[in-house]
C-alpha cells in the first residue's frame, strides 16, 4: 500500500520515491506523478538540474529555499522534510482548478483515494479525462495529459 505518512512526520518517505538527503533538509522524487511543468527547475536550477546526476543537490541552497520551491510542484511529485523548522502547511481552503486540457489541479488538506490506498497529499494533478494508466494520477497518455 502506498501511503503519504501522516501530518508531523516525513514526507519524503512514501514508497516509489527517490530521495535526496542533505544536513537540513531532505527531498524526495517520485517521478511517476511527476507532470514536468518544471517549477523546481525555473525556481532553483543550481539545486535542480537535469544535465547532472545525481539531479537533486540539496547542498546547492539553503534549506529553506529548497522548500518554497518544492512547494510550488503542482503534482506533488517534489516533498521535503526541513531536520528543524516549519513543515508544509496545506492551503486552506482546499482549491481545485481545471486545466483547459482537463487536468485537475488541487492544493489543500487532500486525502487521495487510489488502488493502493488512501494517500495523504497537499499539491496534486489528477487526470481528468479517465485515460491514465496510473489513475487518478495523470500519465500524459490522454487529452489532458498532453495538453499540459
């Protein structure tokens, strides 16, 4: 069962994801709800930059720069957890917006229902044209997915 952890704990511990460590901060990828509308790599490209590997540096930044930028992934494919400080707050109220493609864009406190579970988010892209493969997660296979 793939789970989000619960509130006050680390983010970046779901199955399926990579994660990146550093002294104050880590991060975690998990590429297969990643949409690539490519906030990480406009808001901080020394820290994320696919021409390197490993392609999360997490000592490129501080850490809490790290994480306002994560924040900004619409999908939720980016977490982090900061070793002390502030953890990411979810938007309240919940916002859902409609890509003109179909993709539904949501920020709040969000439990996602999926074939494996009942995930805990607070940023994610769900296919809105019932094509994905990896439902309710767009994949890109579909009209909304390749509108993004």
């Amino acid at each position: 069962m793939t789970t989000t952890p619960p509130a006050g704990s680390d983010p970046t511990l779901r199955d399926g994801a990579k994660r990146y460590e550093g002294s104050d901060i880590a991060v975690s990828y998990e590429a297969r709800i990643c949409l690539h509308q490519a906030e990480c790599l406009r808001g901080l490209p020394a820290v994320f930059d696919v021409e390197h590997r490993p392609w999360i540096d997490v000592s490129a930044a501080p850490a809490e720069a790290i994480a306002e930028v994560v924040e900004r992934c619409p999908s939720g494919a980016l977490q982090y957890h900061l070793r002390a400080g502030r953890e990411e707050e979810p938007s309240q109220p919940t916002r859902l917006r409609r890509h003109a493609g179909g993709i539904l864009y949501l920020r709040g406190d969000l439990q996602i229902e999926t074939d494996a579970g009942i995930r805990r988010e607070s940023r994610v892209l769900l296919c809105g044209c019932g094509t994905s493969a990896n439902q309710p997660f767009c994949d890109h296979s579909g009209p909304c997915g390749s509108a993004a």
